[in-house]
C-alpha cells in the first residue's frame, strides 16, 4: 500500500540530466504503487528503467539495490544489476530515475504454474538464499508476492523485482499486499523485521503449492493462520515441509538463513529417498519421481552452490 502522488510517464525517448545516456522507451512492463518500469534501449542494450513519483523512494530503493550488490555476497544474484541513477525533466518537473538489467523470464506463480509444483520448494530455498542477503545488509524486502519474484528463463534461478517495499529493520513496513501481510493474518505487526518477510513467505508457499480452487476458497474465510496450517495438513507436497512453515508463521525464525537450512535438510532428505528408489527398480510412485525429477535435480545443484557459498 502507498499512497504517493501520480507516477510520471516517461517520453519516447530521453536523456540523463548528470549522465547523459540516451534511453530509447520501448514498451511499460508493469506499474506499482510507487513507480513504473518500462522496457528501454541504451546504447543497443535492453534495460529496465523504473520512475517514481516521489525521488527519495527511488533513492532507497537505489540504496537497497547497491547494498545487495556489494562484499561477499555479491556472488548470490539477489536482484537485477544496478546500471544508472539519473535525472530527467518530465513537463517541466525534475524526475529521478534508475536503470538496471532486464531480467528475461517468468512471473514465479506463472512459473509454477506451467512447470508444476514439484518446484516449489527448491525455489523457496532459493528465494530464502537471497532474502539472508537483504537482511544480512539491514533491509526488510515487504512487499514479497510471487509478482514481486521473477524466474529468469536461462537458469530458473529467483531473483526479486520491484524494490518498493523496501525498508530498514525497525521502521513500518512501507508497502504490502494483504494477502501476504503479517497483520492481516492477525500473526504480528507491521515492524520490519526478517520475521516479516519469513511470514509473507510462507503465505506464498501454501498459495503456489495449493491447487487455485482450494487458494480461493480460503480467501472467503477469515484470515488465520489456523487455516493455513488446514491447508498444509491436507496437501502432500506441503506436508513435509509442515515444521518450517509452522515456524514462520509463528514468527520463530530468526532469520532467512535458519529457515533455508530447515528447507534445504527436508528437500536432501527426499532427494536422496528418491534415488534410492529409482536405484531398487522400485516404482514410479511418489511426487518426486516422474518427469520433473530430472528437472528438480538440475535445480536442485543450482540451490545447494548458493546454499554452500552463503
């Protein structure tokens, strides 16, 4: 939720007032309550350039972004690269604005969606890898929806979009979305906190692993965290993963890193019973086995380097 004044359009096509790049707009990719981001051209080179209504959003946003992309954890992609921080006159108004690497790949649900939710958790393990390095730099994310989360279509890694909601350990939330909101849920406040963010998460994990029916009925039940624990009782694929997801909701995690290693054991765990299977001869029973696990494995490797640099 925001509540800043109207987001400009950019033009056609522009100039930086300090760096004097030329940004050639080709189309809007999406618009926030705090900005709009478009499809640009620079120098040949496709870049997402966000606008804000208000500069000094845009400014922390731009802060956040540059921390996540500094020291050791630099190795561990959390966002898309930061490339310019610039100036422009729109109708005689001076507009901030920042431009940065343009992510190619799939909104998480819609990921989801058509690869199946055998992935879920192998993402979320991913997803929490990135939310240890905001945190670990003093940043709250927020506003964390599938929406705010992409799946680049090279190497189906996670990377968060959209750093509106962005705010510093301590302070109120600056932005949420209901659905995922701690308070909503009447579990906890709105301080930002790591909490917070383990908490909108694990909303977004019963949401992706439920079937759309069963996400919308519950959404016509008051909001408890009773229901959502109903939900993963009745699931199979949430079910393993009952003792984590429980935690984050009651806000028991002390940070993304502690939860990721609870995830990351139970994921090991069934990836090995899997093999062991598929090496018997056994059957091909089971939600692992099938034609994703080949998939699930090669993303698997992927989530344990992360894991291993962390």
């Amino acid at each position: 939720m925001s509540f800043n004044r109207a987001i400009p359009k950019l033009p056609p096509q522009f100039r930086g007032k300090w760096n004097q790049k030329t940004y050639h707009v080709l189309r809007e990719l999406g618009r926030g309550a705090n900005g709009a981001v478009y499809l640009v051209s620079q120098d040949g080179v496709r870049r997402a350039v966000k606008i804000g209504a208000e500069g000094m959003d845009i400014l922390m946003e731009v802060h956040a972004l540059k921390s996540v992309q500094q020291g050791r954890d630099a190795r561990v992609t959390v966002a898309p690269l930061l490339c310019d921080v610039d100036d422009l006159y729109i109708d005689g108004r001076s507009c901030t604005f920042y431009a940065m690497e343009y992510l190619d790949g799939e909104q998480l649900d819609q990921f989801v969606q058509r690869t199946g939710t055998d992935w879920v958790p192998v993402l979320i393990i991913q997803l929490l890898a990135r939310l240890a390095v905001l945190h670990q730099r003093g940043w709250v994310f927020g506003d964390l929806k599938p929406e705010n989360v992409i799946v680049t279509r090279a190497d189906s890694q996670v990377r968060l979009i959209d750093f509106g909601g962005v705010t510093k350990h301590g302070c109120a939330v600056r932005q949420f979305t209901e659905e995922y909101d701690r308070a909503a849920w009447h579990a906890g406040d709105r301080r930002a906190e790591p909490a917070y963010d383990l908490f909108s998460l694990a909303v977004m994990t019963v949401r992706l692993a439920s079937s759309p029916e069963v996400w919308k009925s519950s959404r016509t039940e008051p909001r408890q965290t009773s229901l959502l624990c109903d939900i993963i009782r009745n699931n199979d694929s949430l079910y393993p993963f009952r003792v984590p997801l429980i935690k984050a909701f009651h806000g028991q995690y002390a940070g993304a890193e502690e939860m990721k290693s609870d995830m990351l054991a139970i994921v090991q765990g069934r990836t090995t019973a899997v093999q062991q299977k598929k090496a018997s001869g056994s059957g091909s029973s089971g939600i692992w086995i099938g034609g994703l696990f080949v998939a699930s494995m090669l993303l698997l490797a992927g989530t344990l380097y992360y894991a291993w640099m962390m």
